[in-house]
C-alpha cells in the first residue's frame, strides 16, 4: 500500500471521529469560539449588536450552516453528529476535488522532472 | 479563528483580499512551476485534513473553543507556497458551504491561516531543521514547533483584525460598529488561548504526522524541498520584489541571505 493511500484512509478515520469536535465542547462546557459569535451572543456578551455587524452578518445563507443540515439549530446531538459527518464526507471530497482540478492545471509533467 | 461576516469593516476586510490576491497570484505561479503531477494527490490530501482537522473544536474547560489548521504541515511537505493554496481551498470552502468564516472575510482568514501560518511556520521548521538528515529529530521537532509558532502567529493576527475594528469604525456615541472588543481585549485573549492550548495541539499534529513520515516514507520529506530547491535553481519561479520579501522574512535562516526564496536550496539535492 503506498503512502498516500494509507494517509487517505487515515483522513476517512478521521473523518469518522469529527464528532469529537462537537461533542467535546459541550462535555467541557466550552461555547463558541472567541469573535465567532452569532449576534444573540454578542448581544448577551456586549449588551448591544453593533449596527453594521447585524445587517452584514445575514450576507451569506450556507448550505450546510455549522457543519449541520438548516433548520437543525435545536436537534438532538446523535442527529447533529451525523449532519457534522455528512459535512466532513462533502467538505473532504469537494475540497480533494477542487485541489486536484487546480493541481492538474498548475503542476508540472513528471516528463520535464528529469531535465 | 474563522471570522465571521459581521466582524470586519470594509476597510479591513477589503484590505485583507486586497494582500491576498496578488499573493495568490504568485503562489500559483510559484506552484506550477514547482510542484509535479504526481505530488498532486498529497497536495489534496493535504488540503483536506486541513479541512477535517479544523472540524476538531478543542474545548478550553468553561471557555471557549479552538483547532488546529495543519497550514505548517502542508508547508513541511510541500512548501509554504503550496500551503496559501491547499488551505486557502480548505477556507474558501468552509466559508461558502459551511458558513465557517465570513464571505467578507475570505480575504482576512486566508491572510491569517493560509498566507501567515504557513510562512511563519516554516521558517521556524526550516531554523530548526536546517540541514539535518531526514530522519533526523530535528525535522519532527521542527515541524512541532513551527505548528505552535504558525498557528500562534495566525491567532495574533486575527486579534489584530478583531481589536482594530472599534478604533475604524464606531458611532457618534463611541458604540463600534463591527467586532466590539479593542486591541486590549482582543490579543491577550487570543493569545493566551493559544499559547496555552492550542498551539500545543497544532504542534502535536504537526510533529506526529511528520515523525510518522520520517519512519514510512521519508522520501515524502526532503522530495519537496528538492522540486522547490531544483525549480528556484533553475529561475523557473521568481517571485515579484514585495513577494520575495515576505518570503525571505518568513522563511530564511538569518545567516543565509541568498534573496532566493527556498533556503538552502543546495541541501537536499546533494544528498
């Protein structure tokens, strides 16, 4: 097996274990990320959404809203693991898409490798 | 450390794309030039546990949460200017599909994550490394501490963007309009956070995947140094003067001063 496919299915294990990364948090009773509040965060941590912040903020509706399927905000936490792997498999494979596509245009052929 | 659309004046965040873009210009150029096809699917492997390894929240107990990026792991293997792209993608990706980081914002966390982390993080690999054999410890202890380094550097930039934000731009009442905690507030926040914590899981990272490399396949080390060390030989890639700069700033040891970008570019090759 080469390198390369040994680090693949590595990123598949890994893929598998993101949960952690949602999990844990609240085990530690860890909230959000600092300066990634939402703007009912900043409200309760500020007193006050800034202006500017509160229309901008709405600029962009994603797909998959933090890693989880929309309208999932209050979904139980077996259900928010499986968006959040869901999210991984589609994150992992558009980005390994995306990069091979740009990689292919920009690398150079192995043939000019022994010049 | 990804910020949100909301966080940012459009001074700063148009600013930020304003850095990028010419950044990313030259790292294509430089890539093209350096990479071979066949380093293709580790650059994509790359990429893509940059993404997935963000995904990791790491819980600071009653606090707030963290991750690593992997930037300086990509950069160890195949060269910081592969890095700004592999982890650019990652983000580009995570603010479009997941909402992780703003659309406004594209610009300033590739600057942090992609463009910083990267170049500050190999330099400090690169320090440590020098020109030691490739199953040498000082690889995987460099890459350790290039992760801490990198991803500390990446964090102090961010709370320089945030802390900024209420002395740009505030009302006639003194009220910010943008992220609401100044300069005093926003770095020793972030930067205790991660020196304490999180730089530590990106060196973890960071060295374990590079040490497990030195054992199964150590040809995935010094390879990339060589196609980069053989390609600036050759004048294939040189990047514009500012460019050059940043690059000699982030990644020469300081008793080399070559004004090439790929220090020691004779190392690996005569091996």
């Amino acid at each position: 097996m080469t390198t390369t496919t040994k680090l693949w299915i590595a990123l598949a294990i890994l893929v598998a274990l993101t949960p952690l990364g949602l999990v844990l948090p609240g085990v530690f009773g860890a909230e959000t990320a600092w300066g990634e509040w939402s703007t009912e965060e900043v409200h309760k941590l500020v007193g006050f959404v800034p202006s500017k912040m509160a229309h901008l903020s709405q600029l962009w509706k994603a797909p998959l809203p933090d890693y989880a399927l929309q309208g999932q905000e209050n979904a139980r936490l077996p259900a928010l693991s499986g968006s959040y792997i869901l999210s991984a498999v589609v994150g992992v494979a558009v980005v390994a898409l995306v990069m091979i596509l740009l990689g292919r245009v920009l690398a150079r052929r192995d043939k000019s490798d022994t010049a | 450390m990804h910020i949100p659309d909301g966080y940012l004046g459009p001074q700063t965040y148009a600013a930020a794309y304003g850095i990028m873009a010419p950044l990313w210009a030259a790292a294509s150029r430089i890539v093209s030039a350096t990479l071979r096809s066949r380093q293709v699917p580790l650059l994509a492997l790359g990429a893509a546990f940059s993404f997935v390894i963000m995904m990791f929240n790491v819980p600071i107990p009653g606090g707030t949460t963290g991750h690593a990026v992997g930037a300086v792991l990509v950069a160890v293997l195949l060269g910081p200017w592969a890095a700004v792209i592999a982890v650019s993608v990652a983000l580009i990706v995570q603010a479009l599909l997941f909402g992780d980081g703003g659309i406004t914002a594209i610009g300033a966390n590739c600057l942090n994550m992609a463009l910083i982390m990267p170049f500050v993080g190999y330099g400090v690999y690169r320090l440590v490394a020098g020109r030691s054999d490739v199953r040498s410890p000082r690889r995987w202890i460099g890459a350790a501490l290039g992760g801490y380094v990198g991803l500390n550097a990446a964090a102090l930039a961010t709370a320089v963007e945030f802390g900024i934000q209420p002395l740009i731009a505030h009302n006639a009442a003194g009220q910010p309009l943008y992220a609401p905690y100044p300069l005093s507030v926003a770095v020793p926040v972030m930067a205790a956070e991660h020196l304490l914590l999180f730089g530590f899981v990106e060196a973890a990272v960071t060295g374990m995947v590079v040490a497990y490399l030195q054992r199964s396949d150590p040809s995935l080390l010094p390879t990339s140094s060589r196609d980069i060390a053989a390609a600036q030989r050759h004048g294939a890639a040189r990047p514009p003067a500012a460019v050059a700069v940043a690059c000699d700033l982030a990644t020469q040891p300081p008793a080399a001063v070559s004004g090439r970008c790929a220090p020691e570019p004779e190392t690996e090759a005569r091996r």
